[in-house]
C-alpha cells in the first residue's frame, strides 16, 4: 500500500498573505476586465499606443470577458486552501502574459506588472512540493510473485 506524502506549504504565513492578496487582486481585476468587455475601454479623446490596442482588442471581438471571467473564476479557488494549488497554477499563464505585455508594451504599467508576476512566481515556490508529483520520473512497483509461479518475463 502507498504511503500518503505530506504536502507543505513552504513559507506558510507570507504565502498565505500573498495568496490572499493575489486573489484580491485576480478577483476585483476580473470582474473589472469582464465590465469593459461590456461597456467599452475607457480612453480618452487622443488615446495613446495603450489606448489604441485596447481599442482595436475590442473592436476585434477578442476574448476578453472570458479572460476577466476566468480571472474572477481563478481568483476565487484561489481563497481556499483546498483549491489553492490548482488556482496558481491557472494563474501562471496569465501572470507570464501580463509580464511580457508590460515589458515589451504598456511600461508605465510595470508598477503592477512586475508584482503581480512575482506573487505568482513565489506562490509557485511556496507551493511546490504540491506540483512535485508532475515533474517525477515513472515510478516502479513491485509486484509479489506468486508462489510457485516464475515470471514469464
């Protein structure tokens, strides 16, 4: 019989503060992104090269409100501690994406780019003895040979 393995959180109490504050941040952000999906960007009269992206984003019909709604839906398994590590997880492409958007495009928006990355990177670290599973090699299971019979292999 497999023996259960211990699954730890490293670091305990600042993941659960950044958790937290990372589902706040993924909540309220996702209901924000899904209400300009419906009403519109709002920019202003001479929009600047941000500005005119989220223009032509919206005019293409692209997935926003799906993205917001899969943010508010990963920021709140994110608030549980049973669904917690799956929710870093879903976050991580989103995190990586708002990375590479404000690095290479929107810089003035590093102040929030650049945190919102890092919690998902640290949650990652805190929570990697959860996704050590996926990354194991095969395992080998001894199987007791029956008596009297030799294996065939």
């Amino acid at each position: 019989m497999a023996s259960i393995v211990e699954r730890s959180v490293r670091l305990p109490r600042l993941a659960l503060v950044t958790r937290i504050l990372f589902a706040v941040f993924l909540f309220g952000t996702g209901i924000m992104t899904m209400s300009f999906a419906i009403n519109g960007y709002p920019v202003g009269e001479s929009p600047d090269e941000v500005g005119r992206f989220m223009i032509a984003i919206g005019k293409t019909g692209y997935l926003i409100f799906w993205v917001g709604l899969f943010k508010t839906l990963v920021g709140g398994l994110m608030f549980f501690q049973r669904t917690a590590a799956l929710a870093i997880l879903m976050s991580l492409p989103y995190a990586f994406n708002i990375l590479l958007y404000v690095t290479f495009f929107a810089h003035q928006y590093l102040v929030i780019g650049l945190p919102d990355f890092a919690a998902c990177a640290l949650l990652i670290y805190c929570y990697f003895d959860w996704y050590r599973p996926i990354f194991a090699g095969p395992t080998t299971l001894s199987v007791p040979e029956s008596q009297g019979v030799e294996n065939a292999f």
